[in-house]
C-alpha cells in the first residue's frame, strides 16, 4: 500500500512561506534555503490574521496511543516500526489513523542533529522539548516515544 503524501496549505509573507500539514496539523516555515517546524504560538506571531489553528484530523488521544504502539514505547527494547500493532487495536478505524500517525513520524524524523546537538546526555531531553513544541496535541507519552525513536533514524551527525 503506498502511503498518502500530507496536503499542505500554504501562506505567504515577504521572508517565508508558511506550510500545515492537513494531516498532523504541524506547521513549517521554509524558503529557498530551509524548511524548518514551527510551534502554533511562532506561526501564529510570523502570520497574523491567517487562521493558524489547531484542528484535528483524529482524536489526540487514539493519536497518541497510536504513536506509542507503532514504535513499541514501553514494551520493546528498541524501537519498531509496527504498523500492525496499530491495525490491530484500532481495526477498520486504523485506515483513517495512518496517515496522521504517518505524517507524525515523518515529522519527528525531520528534526536535524544540529538542531539539538550536541550528542551528550542531554540530548533526548533536547529533542523531547522540540518534539513536544512542535507537536502539541500528543501526550507525554507519545512524545516521550518519538523521542525514543529519534536517534534510530536520524544520522548523529551534522553537515555543518
């Protein structure tokens, strides 16, 4: 099965553009040069007068839970990528679910190591509080698992 790509929505102002997921509702800024997550509050400052929002596609709660299934957060000793686990809590509902559960995982995934660099033993904690600004209607947990997962999928290492 070939995974839906997120719709975005896009605003413009004189410096960037503003991007929302319609899927996972994160918000991205970018222009030529970058493209980079942004909280509701930075957005909503950078973007007056343009409706950012918080309107889910899904439940948060069935969200999280989700999330926390997908990467065995609190059950496996490394992370996974289970999509099955998710189907087969949520049964036929999981069809609507994955494509925000996806969106939510490509999102995490995108936070580069030098945004929250450098690799010590404050690292994950960095990364909980990116993940956590950027993706506000997960709970702690599945923020907790996103974090979790974050090194096994982004290179430790920065180009800069």
């Amino acid at each position: 099965m070939r995974e839906q790509q997120p719709k975005l929505v896009l605003t413009t102002s004189p410096d960037d553009f503003l991007y929302r997921c319609d899927y996972c509702q994160t918000w991205w800024t970018g222009n030529s040069r970058f493209r980079n997550p942004v909280t509701v509050r930075d957005a909503e400052a950078r973007f007056p007068g343009h409706g950012v929002t918080r309107s889910p596609a899904v439940d948060d709660a069935e969200l999280s839970e989700a999330i926390v299934l997908y990467t065995g957060w609190g059950v496996s000793p490394e992370p996974s990528d289970d999509l099955g686990a998710v189907v087969a809590r949520f049964g036929d509902d999981a069809s609507d679910l994955t494509p925000v559960l996806t969106a939510f995982i490509r999102g995490s995934a995108s936070i580069a190591f030098h945004e929250v660099a450098p690799a010590d033993d404050g690292l994950l904690g960095r990364v909980r509080t990116k993940l956590a600004a950027i993706m506000p209607r997960l709970s702690t947990d599945a923020v907790d698992a996103l974090a979790w997962r974050w090194p096994t999928v982004v290179p430790q290492t920065s180009p800069f």
